[in-house]
C-alpha cells in the first residue's frame, strides 16, 4: 500500500520544461499530492497535453490567477514574474520556491548589476538560497526559497571544496569553459534553438558577464571568467574550471579535499581517472537524475576541476525538491532516488 501524501502542492509555469520536471517528480514523490499546474497559454490542456510522459497525471492547466491554497508552490516562470507576484504566492502557501532568478540574490544592488532591478526587494531578506550542499541550515525554516541557476550550480559544486580548503584565496585567475543543452533556453528561446541551426554547433553564447557569475560573487565569495558554449545535446551542463595557482595540490591530496566536502552528500559523485569509458564527468550518463559529478586534474600551475548534471535536475526542478524534503523534514532523497539510464541516447 503507498504512503497517504502529506503535503500538497502547486506548480506556477507547470507548462515549461522545469515546471514539467517538477511536476513528474511530484507525482512521484510519496509525500505529496499535486494540486494544481498553471499555465496562461495551456488553460485547460491536459498536462499530458505538453508533457507526454506525464499523460497519467489527472490534471488540466488551470490561471495562475486563481492560486489554490497549498503547502508548497513551485514557481517555475520566466525571470521578473515571482517577484511581481510573491504576494499573492505567500498568500496561497507557506513555503514558496522559486526555480527562477528573481529571489536566488540576496540585495538589490547586485539585481541592479546583474538583471534589470527587483520589484520587490523588500522580500529578498526574506528568501533562502536553495543548492542544499552549501545551504542547507538555512533552508530548514525557509518561506521562500530560490533556487541556484543551473551553470552556477555546475560550476559551484566544482569549485566548493577548493574555496572551503583555502585554495581559491590563491587562485589567479579562475576561468570557467561552460557547455550547456538546449534545454537551458525553455520552451521560448526562438530559432537559434531549433534542429537546423543548434544540431552540431559549439556555439559561444555568453561570451563573458554571465549572469550566474553573481551567485559565484555571492555564495563562493570569487570571481570567475566564465564563457558559456550552447552545444549539440537536449539535457545538461558542464564546467570545466581552470583554477591558476603557483603550486597546486597533488591529485592525492585533491581527493582527501573533495572526499571531506562531499562524502556525506546524497547527490554529490567523485568522478576522477579511473577505470572506463567514463573517466571524467559526463552529463550524457546523468540525464533524469539528481546527482552531480565531480572530477580533477592538475598541471604545474594549475588545478583542473570538472563538473557535470542534468540543468533540468540537480539544476533545478531536483534542487527544488530536495530543497523541499529538506524544508519540510523528510529524508532528503525522498522522490529522488533514479540513478539514470546506461546505454543511453544524447540527453
């Protein structure tokens, strides 16, 4: 016999391909039972409408102006839209969680910088940023969550047991050489995104000033030169970062500083040398899971840290629900637990 759910939920943008992913978790998840999925383009589309792997979930598209009254809201929309409309998010639930940009900054002045300002920068004490690994205390008596963009996930999860080791404090410079899927540009990213003109490509598209390098500023407390590629898969993101140092640790030593970060994280998979096709992090062999993966080399001036996830996962819609289990009590690998696939085809 299942588990009687015990929280309920909503899913705000329940037609994008994160608020897809949020909903088949979900439906999966014991502990909770989907209210509610909006959509103002689908009103009244089946889910399975959208989302064919989801065409068992008893649920139409209904108006994100008509909120029902839930436990958790997932807010799965486009930049700008949560932030002009927390009011009436909190109003509908007592935990809200936001896979967009608009509460994952903590002051206004880096929205200035970074996006085009906030809104509603009177909430941005209020919210807790969501990558559990290097927040989690606080995430357990959150009301609004935001969650880590996914290239600055990648790259943090890469880079965050250097920083806790000291070895950023004497990196010059640090460069990160990004490659990302399609799938980062939503269902509206236009023609650049369409067969004809992403198949094959190693396309720069953010050159440099991308916009995840703030959360980098924020949460690592570094600054890096990233460029961001656009290549030839659907699901996934890859950071390879090149940590410049005048004497970089030996490999054995790199493994006791990754093993001490990461060794009782759920989600969080060394990757590094070892025997195999798959030596190295590859995002191809995470695609649907929650687990990031995690590698490293050295030169004589430099440390090599590879890292890859799903974007839609562990960049997001995962993040959001293990910041969940995490908010509301529940083991944190609760709903998360598929290991992914093998062979599998381009993710």
């Amino acid at each position: 016999m299942s588990a009687t759910p015990t929280f309920t939920a909503g899913v705000v943008g329940a037609s994008g391909y994160t608020g897809g992913e949020v909903l088949r978790l979900l439906e999966g998840h014991p502990a909770f039972e989907v209210v509610q999925a909006t959509s103002r383009e689908y009103l009244n589309k089946s889910i399975g409408h959208l989302h064919p792997n989801l065409r068992a979930l008893p649920l139409r598209f209904s108006s994100p102006d008509e909120l029902e009254s839930v436990d958790v809201l997932f807010t799965a929309t486009p930049h700008g839209v949560s932030m002009a409309n927390i009011e009436s998010y909190l109003e509908a639930a007592q935990l809200v969680i936001d896979l967009s940009a608009d509460f994952r900054l903590s002051e206004v002045a880096l929205y200035d910088t970074w996006y085009d300002g906030h809104v509603a920068p009177e909430y941005l004490s209020q919210a807790t940023y969501g990558l559990p690994e290097i927040n989690r205390e606080a995430l357990t008596d959150a009301s609004v969550i935001g969650c880590g963009g996914c290239n600055a996930t990648v790259t943090m999860l890469g880079l965050y047991p250097l920083a806790l080791s000291g070895w950023l404090d004497e990196a010059d410079p640090i460069v990160v050489d990004l490659k990302v899927g399609s799938s980062e540009g939503g269902t509206a990213s236009g023609a650049a995104a369409s067969h004809a003109e992403r198949s094959g490509i190693v396309r720069p598209y953010a050159p440099t000033k991308h916009r995840h390098e703030a959360e980098l500023e924020v949460y690592l407390d570094i600054e890096v030169s990233l460029t961001g590629h656009a290549v030839d898969m659907t699901r996934g993101a890859a950071a390879t970062c090149h940590v410049f140092v005048d004497e970089p640790p030996s490999i054995k030593e790199l493994w006791g500083i990754y093993r001490e970060a990461y060794e009782d994280e759920p989600f969080m998979r060394l990757v590094s040398g070892g025997g195999g096709i798959y030596r190295f992090p590859e995002a191809k062999v995470l695609a649907g899971t929650n687990y990031c993966d995690v590698g490293f080399a050295t030169d004589d001036d430099r440390i090599v840290v590879f890292s890859a996830l799903d974007n839609l996962m562990k960049g997001s819609a995962g993040q959001a629900v293990h910041a969940a289990n995490i908010a509301l009590g529940m083991p944190e690998t609760t709903g998360l637990e598929f290991t992914g696939l093998h062979p599998v085809g381009a993710p």
